[in-house]
C-alpha cells in the first residue's frame, strides 16, 4: 500500500526559481561518454538524494546495498534529504565531496539539467550499455527524461494519476461505476453534490485549480495535447487540446456552483497532506490524485470504501479510456565527476535492473519506472494500486515536455488557468495567444 507520506509528490509545488538560476551558471563539464576512470577497480562514488522519511531513506540504503553486493568494488557513499538547490550548488562547485550520481523530484527541471551540462549524455552508455531506453521505460517516462536528443536523466520510479472516488457515495447516489469519458464525470460529479445553505454538505469533485492536484498540467494530460510545434513555439493557441480543456474545466466549475461559492467551501477544508483532506473525510466524493493518496487516505480511517480508477478522458477520446499523466524521479550523472564509468554502473543498476526497480517500487509504494518492473510478480500492491501500474504502462499516457527554463512555461499556464476559471480573463482565444506569446518570451530569454 502507498506510504502516507508521499515522496514524489513534492515536486508539484513548482519549487524552480532558485534551482533554475543555480543552473544557469552550472559547469558545463563533458556531455559524451568520454569518461576514463576504470569501473573495475576499487572505487568510492557520492549518491545525493532527496528522500528523507524513515521508509524511504531505508529503501535507499536497501537499493544500495543490492548494488555493492553485485559490484564489490565500487562503494557507495549515500547523502539523503538532498534539495534541487542543494544538488545544483554541489554540481556547480564539484570536488571530492559533490555528487557523482544525482536523484531529484523536479521533472520540470529536466531541460536545465541538460541544456546547462550538469548533468552527461547518458545516450553513449545506454549504447555502450546495449540497453534501448525505447523498450525499456514506458514512453512518458523516456520522454521526460531528455531534452533536445539529450538525455540527461533517466527515470528512477514514477507517479501516476488517476481517481478516487466514494464507494458509499456511489452507490448513495444511484451510481454503478466510475466514470470513463467527461461528460459521464461531469453527470457524476453533479450527481454527487449535496448542498448545505450557501455550501455544500458534499461536493462531487472539487474542479477550481487550486483543489490539491488539479493543475493545469494533470487535467489536460487527458486531452493529449502538444505543448510545443515542431519549431519550438508555444502550441497553446493552436492545438484545440488546450481549448477543450479549459471550456470543460470552466463549464464544471460554474455548474457546481461557480467559482466563488467553490472557493469558499474550499477554504473551509483540510489542507492536502493532513488526515483532514477533503476526500479523506467524504466532503469530496471524487478527487484527482497520485499512487500515494491510496495508503493515505486509507491510513485516515475513512467511513466509506474507497474506490480507483483512471481519470476520465474526453468523450471524443473514449477509446483511450485507461491513460493518465505521468511524472516521477530522475537520476543523473554529474558532467564534472571524474568516475562518471561507475556512477553509470550505480545508475544503470538502479534504473534498469529489473528486480532493483521491483524492490525500491515495494520499499518506496511508488510505480516502478521499466516496462519490465511493471509486469513483475515481485511487486507487492493493494490490488486498487494495479490501476495506476497500468496507467504507467499505457501507451496513450501522457507527461509534460521538458523546456530550457525548466517549468516556467507550465507555470504560465497554470496562472492562466487562475485567471479564466475565476473570471478575470473572459476571453480565452486572446487569453491562449497571449499565454503562448509570453512562453515564447520566456524560452527565447533563457537560451
């Protein structure tokens, strides 16, 4: 079951600003597979990470230990709680100290990492390696992982979202199944909201931007869209992806209610990690989330059965009814390491081996991040939890690409999403231009 206290989840908070300038300036280092040092010999590396809580940082050392025992001569000195700003520091100062393999939350810092050269090509080793990434990472998760033809990073397990939904409300309200296309979980949603004077004794689904993990980003994962045109511009305004997502998103909210009265009652309710989440207590019957809410709303003690599935798609899209948007951890090279053959050793063993995958997934209660691992009967879920494996290994799932300024664009986009659900930009064709002309603003600065 998902721990209560979900790692992976952290980097939805956009933490960028500071990273993203430390790695503006980050050493460029060696970008091929140029590097010397014998992987053979008796050697000592630095693996930074953020993972802090007991489980996790227990994982880790497991996931370790496997590594040295199959490469005796190579120890591995692990440096846990690690911060983005930490990591960019250490890469751009080096010495013996710094971090010869890297892990990091931030998916969105990807196109820093690679354009800047903190970080190596990993493309040489996987073809030294004789591994093809293709076959090997479901295809969200190879794409996130690279930048411009470089891959910098590469996945060490993975998010998935997809719903929860109230059992008892469920059935409560006449309801046989969770809903698959939009305009079913639009019924529903509406279909499940008990008001309560001026509020709601029970809300179907909180749809306002700010309602937890309702980004812009994991809403339109859906809708499959195109973030970026062949020539690199912002495709926002040209891809009716977008358009259809922010129409529905803003006909939900006005007819739950309207954002206002949606944003009052959100006011009143628990904050997303605490045992109050609104899920949590049945004041939202349906919610939009990763892997790791299961074991926390579980651990919560809720009065109802609790119930998994794939997000909804639009309803010109039902066929691809089972996908999601997918995020995870990275891991890296450091571009100024001087054993950067045997940090890909420690990182190709972590990322690749399919029973080292299947035992940090268990140990973490995150999706493991191969197509192999997935399929492995060495992992152990509560059977809810296989929803989000397959939605891992879908190929219609969708993720975000990575970009120059890191996820500065996403950002954007997510304030315009403030603006148009709350009624302060009523036009959304002049609101999509502007939007995709400040993106391409803010891209052509960072090069």
């Amino acid at each position: 079951m998902p721990e209560a206290i979900p790692s992976l989840a952290r980097k939805t908070a956009f933490a960028l600003t500071a990273s993203l300038a430390l790695l503006t300036t980050a050493c460029t280092g060696q970008s091929g597979s140029g590097a010397t040092d014998d992987a053979s010999k008796d050697t000592t590396i630095n693996f930074w990470h953020a993972w802090s809580a007991p489980n996790e940082v227990k994982a880790v050392k497991s996931l370790v230990a496997g590594f040295e025992r199959a490469h005796p001569n190579i120890h591995v000195n692990v440096v846990g709680n690690m911060t983005d700003d930490k990591i960019n520091q250490a890469l751009r100062s080096g010495g013996d100290r710094a971090p010869d393999v890297i892990s990091s939350f931030t998916t969105n810092n990807v196109g820093k990492f690679c354009s800047s050269g903190a970080l190596v090509d990993l493309n040489p080793f996987f073809e030294k390696s004789k591994i093809d990434p293709r076959t090997t990472f479901p295809k969200p998760m190879n794409e996130y992982t690279q930048f411009d033809g470089n891959r910098c990073t590469v996945p060490l397990l993975g998010d998935a979202y997809g719903l929860y939904y109230n059992k008892t409300a469920f059935q409560k309200a006449g309801i046989a199944n969770p809903p698959k296309t939009w305009s079913e979980f639009a019924a529903d949603a509406k279909k499940l909201t008990i008001a309560q004077g001026d509020s709601y004794q029970q809300l179907g689904f909180m749809p306002n931007y700010h309602g937890w993990e309702s980004t812009t980003e994991h809403y339109f994962g859906q809708f499959s869209p195109t973030y970026f045109g062949k020539d690199g511009k912002s495709a926002l305004a040209k891809d009716p992806a977008f358009r259809k997502g922010f129409t529905l998103q803003k006909k939900l909210v006005d007819e739950l209610g309207g954002f206002q009265k949606l944003e009052k009652f959100r006011a009143t309710l628990g904050d997303e990690w605490g045992p109050k989440h609104p899920f949590h207590t049945g004041q939202v019957a349906m919610q939009l989330d990763g892997e790791w809410r299961l074991g926390m709303a579980e651990e919560a003690k809720p009065k109802f059965e609790i119930g998994v599935a794939p997000l909804p798609v639009p309803d010109d899209q039902a066929a691809q009814y089972g996908k999601g948007y997918i995020t995870g951890t990275i891991a890296g090279i450091a571009a100024n390491s001087h054993k950067q053959n045997a940090a890909w050793e420690l990182v190709k063993y972590m990322t690749t081996d399919t029973d080292a995958v299947v035992g940090f997934a268990n140990g973490i209660h995150n999706v493991p991040s191969t197509l192999a691992a997935l399929k492995s009967p060495k992992l152990k879920y509560d059977p809810r939890f296989k929803t989000f494996l397959d939605i891992a290994a879908n190929p219609h799932s969708t993720t975000t690409p990575a970009s120059i300024n890191g996820g500065v664009y996403l950002v954007t986009i997510q304030q315009f999403g403030y603006d148009y659900e709350s009624g302060k930009a009523t036009d959304l064709e002049a609101g999509l231009k502007e939007t995709a002309a400040q993106i391409d603003t803010d891209i052509a600065q960072a090069k």
